[in-house]
C-alpha cells in the first residue's frame, strides 16, 4: 500500500440486517484501501456479502432494518457521517456503479440517450440541450454503440445484453467518477462479450485514471483484469493480496480450495474434479470462531483455536490472510499443491 | 452398434411478430436449423454455445417437451418423432431433463418426497408400498440424507436442490438425460461436486448424458464429445479432446480464447480473439456463412454459399470454408 492517502478507505465495515430469523451479518468487519487508477477485486461465493459491502460504499441499503458501523473514507471524508443531500452529489459524480442485469439497470419506458443525459443532468443541470447531446454522443461513441446518433432515440429492449452493458457503463462514466463500482459486470452476458466489456472498462480506466473494483465470482476474470484481490467468505475477509501472490501463493485454505476447484478444470482429463465438500454457512448468528471452519480441510480440531478465536488478517507469507494456521503449515501446503 | 440417441436434421421455428391485420406471424425464429446428433449408451455429449444459439430450444425438442417443426428422433433406433399419448408416455421413462434453475423447477408446495416420487406415480413403475423406499435409495444415490424426504425445497441449499433434481430424473431409470445448464446457476466449489455425482452415477447406471452448457471448462470436463452450436446450427462436432486440443473453425476457436484462464501470467490476453459485434438475430440470419460478420476470414463466397459439415479426417466435422487445419 502506498503513503499518500488513498482513494477509498474502508475501515472496520460492518452491515448487518435484522431478519425474523435473527441478524444476519452481511459484512463483518471489512478493511482495504483503493488507490487512484488501481483495480481491486472482490471474489466470493454468492452470499459471501461482496454485493452488501459494495451498496454500503454507495449507501444504497440503508433501510430501518439495517445496521451498519465503521469508516467509508473517500479522499479522507467519511460517506456514512454525510447527510443523505451531500451523499446525493457523491453519486454518479465522485462513485459510479455498474450492476450485474443491464436490462433492470435501464427504464424501459425511455430511450436510452434520455437516461445517459439524465446521469449528467442531474451533476450538471445548467448545460444547454445540444451540449448535453454533444457529451451523450461522446459518451456513447466511446463505449462502442455503433451509429451512436441514431441509436440514442431507441429503447434498451432494442439492445443486445452487451449493447445494454455498454449503455450502462456509458452512464457510469459520463461524470468521469474517480471510483468505478463494477458488481459482477459480465456475469450476465456470454464470454465473447464478457471479453469485450472487460477490455473496454479496463481501457477507459487507464484514458480517465480512475479506480475500478470488481465484484466477481469468475476467479478467470479475477487473473486477467485485477492487481489487488480480496477473497471474502461470510462477510468476512479471508485473504488479501496481489493477484499473482493470490494464485502462485495462495495462503488461505477457502482460496486454496477455489483454485484446485477452478484449476482441475482446466486440465483435460475426465478424473474426478476437486471440490469444496459442504456449503456457505448461514449468516445468521455466525460463530464467533472461524467461519469456513466446517469446511476447511486443515481444521486443527475441536479445542484449537480454529474453533475458538475469530482468525484476524495478518501477513503470511505474500498475503494477508485470516487464518490460524502458522506460516509454516501454509507454505508446506502452497509446495505440496501449488508449486509449479 | 445402434446410438441410443440419434436426431436427423431436427428444426424447430418459431413464430414471431404478428400483422395486426391478418392475425398471423410475419416471420419465423430459426431457433434450431437443421441438427443432427447421434449419442451411444453410457456416453456424454456437451452442446456448447452463446444465449441465443438454440441450446435450450434443442433440449426441449430432444425430449418432447415441444414438437419440432421437421426432422426424426430416434430412441434406440426406433423412431418417436410423432408419438404420442401412451406410447409418449412410455418414451418418458428413458428421456429425462434436468433443469438449470433449481430453484424454479422444484415445486415449493411440495416436500422433496413427493418431488422425486411424482415420476414413479405418473409412470406407476412401483407399488406404493415401495416408493418411500425408492425414494430415499435415490437420495442416498445422489448424496442427499434420506432422513430429510419431509423436507421442503426451501430447506435446501442450491447444490442439493440441483441433487433433488437429479434424483428425480433417475427414478425412472432413463437410458438418457438431457441438462439443460445443470451448473451453471451454482458456485465453483459447488459445481464440482454436481460434476463429480453425475460422472459417478454415469458408471454406475449406464446412462447416457446430452449435457447442454455455456461454460466451456465444464463441458471439456464431463463430454466424450462435443457440439459447437451457432444461430441454431451445429458449426463444429467431434470427440471433445480433438476439437478443444485444436479447433478449425473459427468459431470455436474464438469462443475457446475468450475463456478467462486462472492464471495471471500465463493468461494474459495470448493470442486472445476478441469477436466484434453480437449474435445477429435469428429472425433474419446472414445468408451463407451464419458466423460471416463476425468472422476475421470471411470472404465473399461466405456471403454466397453456406457452408457443410465436412469430415476433417480425425472424427471431427466442421462447417466453414476457411477451416484451420494443421499444417
């Protein structure tokens, strides 16, 4: 991590809804940086609490039900302390979000050009009609939207799922926002597209210096766009690192699971592929101690810290890793299963 | 030997659009154009290809689910194409689906008991004195605890919904089973135990799988064979090691380089294809080559003469003019 202050800073995060069944933890106690023009990942299993923790960042779900504590630091202010006008300028203007369905993320009722203005309106309500055309057209043409001036009059329903996502990624940086909040962008489209949509968010990064972070659960798409990873489990972080410590080195036994998972697929053989027995556990009323625990193929038994203490981040080897295995036991781990 | 499955020339359109005036459609979905698959006993066939390319369209025809426009089916050599009320009802206990969504194709009123047991009372394969019993040998066989047949899908997670699933398309003990995106709804580590139970049950009971998937690295997994589908046409078909260790058409060598690698230094954009452009539509596809404006090679015979399906020597066919054959 660098010594200038960084982007976002999120600091001991935590979101919790109260359910009938009892409060579930979504987010339970979530800390890392963003640095400008940096790509971050966030990868988890569905329910890990990626989704939760990224609408936190842009205060989207926040109602009577929810619960949330700690820091969200944007240039150094705070975003939970602002009042929800100021939050409102925020936004669009300084975050963008670009969600996983593009065809919800659009009104059906009207033309797209309609809503890519209207994302810049609301930032920039004195600009004259032909100007806020000039910049929609712009924008359109940038992200790819062949024969943008006539395309803009048509309705998303007259749009491919990759057209949408263009569309939606158009509106997204339009305010040329320092943060880019992509919530599993691709997961919806097909693979030549997903190529597509990566490369051009990646390329309009680099062009406006802004920061990306990326939700997936595609571990594929994690290698080829990202520098930073941080692996979730139960909303909790269970490893932090650089991409290429995550995969040459992985430290945490979750992370060290989902590679062989992901990796005896691509060797060719019809052997049987590795998995992760059991399944996410229940957020409601988590245990105390480690929560991938009843999963974990290194667990040290009933009456070892594993089952005892809650696992906090902390440096092994290459990464940062919430586990209490010592770095010995990691490392003979990473050489029996991960050296090349 | 005779395949246990085999279509000929399966195509299915639908009717889109209506003219306000006559009251009939103006044009016709080319969902499935002219397929033809064969499949032995015990064996498993990957169809792959994008949204939109009639995968799930083909699912449905094989297995009856709607009647295809023209074209056979052929069961074990016999042909039940046009069967139907009794005789389709037989045909039943040897085709069987699995569906993408287990959460969808479970019915929520019902506990999973009465899930898997609805194919045996339809069919009346067992005596009802027998069926509690049935039903939770094919729990045990899928690896779901028998002891919780009173239970309710909601009960479930999204792994062992897809279990019940496959349960419930085993209780018949059918010769074949069509998935239709089996996994794809579920997370890696999860997949993988799917992957690994229906390989098992495989050798175990001898049935034959059409699995139908978007995700490349599983169907390069489970298939003995596989289809390449685009726009409704198989464009590539072979034994999966041949067609994935070196594609020939340009398709499918396009859809194998978009598959993200989890690898970061190996991975990186090496000789990655990244296609311009979206499926065109079905209603209206391009004439000749189907894959033509999206193609790097296209020429103008692409436009003019639609490619056949042509042997390429190693078991293999593919349908394109400029075919990339080994040197």
């Amino acid at each position: 991590m660098t010594n200038t202050t960084p982007l976002l800073s999120v600091r001991d995060l935590h979101v919790s809804f109260k359910t009938n069944d009892g409060i579930v933890k979504a987010v339970d106690g979530v800390s890392f940086d963003v640095a400008n023009g940096q790509t971050m990942g966030i990868v988890g299993e569905s329910g890990s609490g990626k989704s939760v923790m990224v609408s936190a960042i842009m205060r989207l779900n926040f109602g009577t039900d929810v619960i949330v504590s700690g820091q969200i630091l944007l240039n150094g202010i705070d975003l939970l302390a602002l009042p929800e006008s100021e939050m409102r300028q925020v936004r669009g203007r300084d975050i963008a979000m670009i969600f996983q369905d593009p065809l919800s993320a659009l009104n059906p009722f009207y033309t797209v050009g309609y809503q890519v203005a209207e994302a810049y309106l609301v930032h920039h309500p004195k600009t004259s009609k032909a100007q806020v055309e000039a910049i929609v057209l712009n924008a359109l043409d940038k992200v790819g939207i062949p024969d943008a001036r006539k395309r803009m009059k048509s309705y998303p329903h007259e749009f491919s799922g990759g057209m949408r996502q263009r569309i939606v990624i158009a509106m997204a940086l339009i305010n040329q926002p320092k943060l880019l909040i992509a919530d599993e962008p691709t997961t919806a489209l097909d693979v030549t597209v997903q190529a597509q949509i990566l490369e051009l968010i990646d390329s309009l990064r680099e062009e406006n210096n802004s920061a990306v972070m990326l939700i997936t659960h595609d571990l594929g798409v994690v290698a080829e766009t990202i520098q930073q990873v941080m692996v979730m489990y139960a909303g909790r972080t269970a490893e932090y690192a650089t991409v290429q410590d995550l995969f040459d080195t992985p430290s945490h036994p979750y992370t060290q699971g989902l590679l062989r998972a992901v990796r005896s697929f691509d060797q060719s053989t019809r052997g049987s592929l590795v998995s992760i027995s059991g399944t996410p556990p229940s957020l409601i009323n988590l245990p105390e101690a480690c929560a991938f625990r009843p999963r974990c193929s290194q667990e040290m038994g009933p009456q070892s810290a594993c089952a005892t203490q809650r696992p906090e981040l902390r440096t092994i080897g290459a990464s940062q890793s919430a586990c209490h295995l010592s770095a010995d036991e990691v490392s003979r781990v990473q050489r029996e299963a991960f050296s090349k | 030997m005779t395949p246990i499955l085999e279509v000929r020339d399966v195509k299915k359109y639908f009717p889109s659009g209506s003219s306000r005036v006559l009251q009939r459609p103006t044009g016709q979905v080319k969902a499935v154009d002219g397929v033809s698959l064969s499949l032995q006993k015990g064996k498993t066939l990957g169809v792959v290809g994008e949204s939109g390319c009639g995968k799930s369209t083909l699912a449905r025809v094989l297995t009856r689910l709607i009647e295809p426009s023209s074209g056979s089916i052929f069961l074990e050599g016999e042909d039940v194409t046009r069967i139907s009320g009794s005789e389709l009802r037989r045909m039943r206990r040897d085709i069987q689906i699995i569906f993408q969504d287990p959460y969808s194709s479970l019915n929520p009123r019902h506990s999973v008991g009465e899930i898997i047991a609805t194919p045996l009372r339809i069919q009346k394969t067992v005596a009802k004195s027998e069926e509690v019993g049935r039903v939770k040998e094919l729990m045990h066989l899928v690896g779901l605890n028998p002891e919780h047949f009173n239970r309710y899908p909601h009960e479930f997670s999204g792994g062992q919904r897809q279990r019940v699933g496959i349960a419930r398309s085993l209780a018949l003990n059918p010769k074949v089973i069509v998935a239709d995106e089996p996994v794809s709804a579920l997370d890696v580590s999860i997949q993988s135990q799917i992957l690994n139970l229906m390989q098992d049950l495989q050798t175990k009971l001898q049935v034959a799988f059409v699995f139908i998937a978007h995700d490349l690295s599983v169907v390069r997994h489970i298939a003995d064979d596989v289809a390449v589908m685009y726009l409704g046409k198989i464009v590539e078909l072979g034994p999966a090691n041949i067609v994935y260790g070196h594609p020939t058409h340009p398709y499918t060598k396009a859809l194998m380089s978009a598959v993200p690698v989890a690898n970061p230094v190996s991975g990186r954009k090496i000789g990655r294809i990244v296609l311009t452009g979206d499926v065109p539509s079905p209603i209206d596809p391009p004439s000749g080559c189907r894959f033509r404006t999206r193609c790097w090679k296209a020429q103008d015979i692409c436009a003019s003469n639609e490619p056949e399906l042509l042997d390429r020597g190693d078991g293999r066919v593919s349908a394109c003019h400029f075919p990339e054959l080994e040197a």
